[in-house]
C-alpha cells in the first residue's frame, strides 16, 4: 500500500493505472477510521481494481465553534487499518494541499437539500463536503465512490452534486455498521461519557421502534415521527436536535408512508452530536428496509 | 465531423478516444460561430488530437429580461464553419440534456471575482457560467479548453474554478480577433444598427489609446482609466457601463501601473452590450500586450 500525499502524486499514480485500464474506487473520509469505513472499502474493493482511500479532515465543512481542531487523527493507525482492508493508496494530503490558495474562493453550492436537517443547524456544512467531494472527484477521478449510510442526508446531497454536475462517476452506498448494542460507529463516539455511550443506544432502539410500527401497518407519518420522538425523549441525557419521517429523495415531509422513505435523527450528548437513520422502501404493506 | 446530441454520445466517443491515449481539446460556445471562435479552433487544434466544440445556448447564465430567448441560433451554420475550421465532434444538445433535472439545484458558486464588473451588472451570470463549465468539463473530460480573451473576466473566474476545483484540464486563452476596424468579433454585433456598428469601434480605439498612454510612460492608474472614459465619451451613442484599470488576477484596483493589468470596457449600444478590453504586462518601461 501507498501512501501519497499531494495531488501530484495521485495524478501520477492515476495516470498509470488508467493506461492498464484498471477501474479506481474511492472512499472518501475524514480518517480516525472505524468498522464502518473498512466495509466501505470492502464494498470499494468489489467494484473496482484498485482502491483509493483518503484520509483528509476538510476545515471547510466545519463551522465556527465545531470539532475541527479537536476531530480525532492518528494517521498510522489509519494506515494500518486500511492496509489490512486491501486499499491500495491512501491519499492524505495537507490543509495547504487541498486549499493551496487558502480559503477556496469558488464552492460548490448544493442548493436547497443542504437547507433542512443537518444543513439547518450546520448552514456552511454541506457547502464544505460538496466542494471537497467535488475536488477529491476531480482529482482522483474514480470510476466509483463510496459513501456510508450513516450521513444519509451527505448521501442525497452528494448524489445530487454528481447528478447535477455531470461528475463521471458511480455513486456506491455502504450500510451502516453498528456496534453489538446497536450504536452506529461513528469517529464522534469516541468524545462520549461512559454514561453518554450508554445512553447513545437510544437512536437505533428509537428507530427499529419506528420501522417496527410501519411494518405493522401504521402509514400517518405524524404518529412514526410523535412514536419515535417519544422514545428519544425516555433517554434524559439526549437532547433531540431532529427527529423526523421525509421522502429518501427530496428529504420533503410525507402525506403518507409509500415509496422510498427515510427517518432521520440527530441526538446531543453533551457537546457531542450523534446521527442516525432508517431507510425503508413501502408499498402497501410490504415493507423493505434500504440503503439511503 | 460528427454532431452528437446527447451526453452519453459524448461518453461513449470518449471512451474511444482515451483508449487510443489521444488528447482531446474543447472549445465551448454557445454557438453563432464567428471568427472569433475558429480563431479558438485553431489553437485548440495546435493543443490536442481531437477537437469537441459544443453549442449550447445555457439559459443559467442570462438574468432575466436579457437576450436568452432572441440570442443568434443557427447550427446548420454553426455545423458548417466547425467542420471547415477542423472541429472533430460538435456536440449540441438540448437544454432538457443538459439541465435533466429542470433548473439544476447544484450550482458552482465562483466567488468574489464574479461579483466585480460583468458580476455586478449581471448577478448570476457568471454563476451560470461556472455551473455550466464545470458539467461540461466533467462530461468532455478534456486535455485541454480554449476560451476567448474577449471575454476577459470569463477567463479570470473559469481559471479560479478550475484551479480551486482541482479540474484536470490544461486552459488555454485565444486572442480576441477583430473586424477590420478593430471591433471585437461577437455573436451580439448583429444587434447593432448600422450607426450603432460604426459607434462600436470606441471601445477598441478607447483601449488603444490608453494602451499608448501607458506606452509613454503614463503610470497612475487615475489617469490613464479617466483618458478611457473621455474617449468612450466621445461617442454619443454608446453608454459606458464601466471602464476601469485593474490587477488581471484578482481585478482590484491597482495603486501603480506595474505587473499584469486589465482595462476593462463595456459600453451599450441601445440594448446591446459590448464588452472588450486590453491585457498588459508592464515592466518598468516595458510594456507587452499579453493575453488575459
């Protein structure tokens, strides 16, 4: 496994791997890697010949006041785990590397699915991870990228950059992967109380509740989403930023519990923000959970 | 020459050409091929092995109540001068083609240098225009662009978003190319009335003027932009939207006359606007027309 560090390598290294005609995957994160990104890279590593994995902590999809300085980073071990999942090249570039003119002056601007949920409480926080998305793409051009399940909402967001931009790539999504008591890995849990850490488990219980209710019958998204709060609110350090039922794709409040649907929350414990997800496609009473 | 319609004919032909490890070049219009663009054809050519010329009339980058709906069209024409000039594929697509998703809801936002000049009396124009490069570049993937010099600004911003975008395409600038009398060929001179076509040749007689005063030694910006605007005046028929002298990369305002500047005009004639301008490397003494 490789280790490159400016774009100029990783245009070098591309150039090669194009001439053999071998299909590039990317996985896209911000390091401090965990079960999730590994299966993420198993999903990579099906579709392409070669796997890029980039470990880059992007400030600008950070807001004032938010984790950047403090996000975990510990680049061997990263290595380590992602030369064990088979990535061929980590690409882990500088601040300066990325942004070599400091703060980019031109943004990707990923319009109103930026605006809700995550996009409310973080307003420049999709702006960042579009406009990194769109430099990494650009830069690695892979045939496919992967995307994990947790950030259901970076998915759709991301889905709709490549879509509206013409970007030249497969988009793939990864499932989410959960601790044994059901707690979504997250590079975040690690800022969690031992009483935090237990309490964290209330977002898949209060989800698998909700998807239970819409598999016995319920399809007034009203009660799911009074359901699914109620069960949040029964963990007293939580504090429910959102917790709500929208369409998988338009992230638009629903008349009804039909097509592509996609619960989401986002729960504080202490400074610490957690989220979590449930995609189901319905069709009458067939109930079919789904990647976002 | 071929013409093709649709973005995954683009795709396709491109597949070929990268096997073959030929370097493709880009010209982008939105059609109303004057000289101006073979001038472009031409370097492109120099630069590639293949050329792709696309026509596409993009309605993001005119405002409202500008001449998106009465702009020149004819690509039988258009088809024509490509293929005698050299062109390889023109492709024409629809704005259903381009634009799938009705308005496009992500957007290239270029930055403060869009909000200056051009970005100033037309706010989302060069939004338009960054947008609508950015998808063209990711569908053409090509070695190299060429754009116009007449459109001076549109250089500086589609730089900066290529640069800040870390998109893997060589830019090239042609040199704007005039009619006998030194008017600027543009796809909007066929607006002109006959009195209006003789007015226009202020702009570059304006230009040429300022260009010998800094030729003789003048170097206080003031003067030489307040020399630009008597001889603009000079012509009744034409309102002068702006005239100014400023740093060819970050179009500020300059305090000497030393390094890579830009005059800058735009004048109406009625309701047609002209643009040109006049790009000069000053050394001291030394002063070289260069290309913006």
């Amino acid at each position: 496994m490789q280790l490159v560090q400016t774009c100029a390598e990783v245009r070098a290294w591309l150039a090669t791997e194009r001439r053999a005609e071998r299909r590039v995957g990317f996985v896209p994160t911000l390091g401090a890697l965990h079960a999730g990104h590994l299966s993420l890279v198993g999903v990579c590593r099906q579709a392409a010949d070669r796997v890029v994995l980039s470990v880059f902590v992007n400030p600008t999809q950070f807001g004032p006041g938010e984790d950047f300085s403090r996000y975990p980073r510990d680049l061997e071990r990263d290595l380590r785990l992602a030369e064990d999942a088979g990535v061929d090249v980590v690409f882990a570039p500088t601040v300066e590397e990325m942004y070599p003119f400091g703060r980019a002056e031109v943004t990707v601007d990923p319009g109103p699915l930026a605006t809700v949920f995550e996009g409310r409480l973080r307003p420049t926080h999709f702006r960042g991870v579009a406009t990194v998305v769109t430099k990494l793409l650009a830069l690695v051009a892979p045939d496919v990228a992967v995307f994990g399940s947790k950030d259901a909402q970076q998915v759709v967001v991301v889905r709709q950059v490549v879509r509206d931009l013409l970007l030249p790539v497969q988009l793939l999504v990864g499932p989410t992967v959960r601790e044994s008591d059901g707690l979504a890995f997250s590079s975040r849990n690690v800022y969690l109380s031992i009483q935090e850490r237990v309490a964290a488990t209330v977002l898949h219980r209060a989800l698998v509740q909700a998807g239970d209710g819409i598999r016995f019958g319920v399809r007034d998204p009203q009660v799911v989403e009074s359901r699914l709060r109620a069960e949040l609110a029964t963990e007293p350090l939580g504090t429910v930023d959102y917790a709500a039922m929208v369409d998988a794709e338009r992230l638009e409040p629903l008349l009804t519990i039909e097509g592509r649907v996609l619960l989401l929350v986002a729960v504080r414990f202490g400074a610490t923000r957690l989220l979590d997800n449930l995609c189901l496609r319905v069709h009458g009473s067939d109930v079919q959970e789904e990647l976002p």
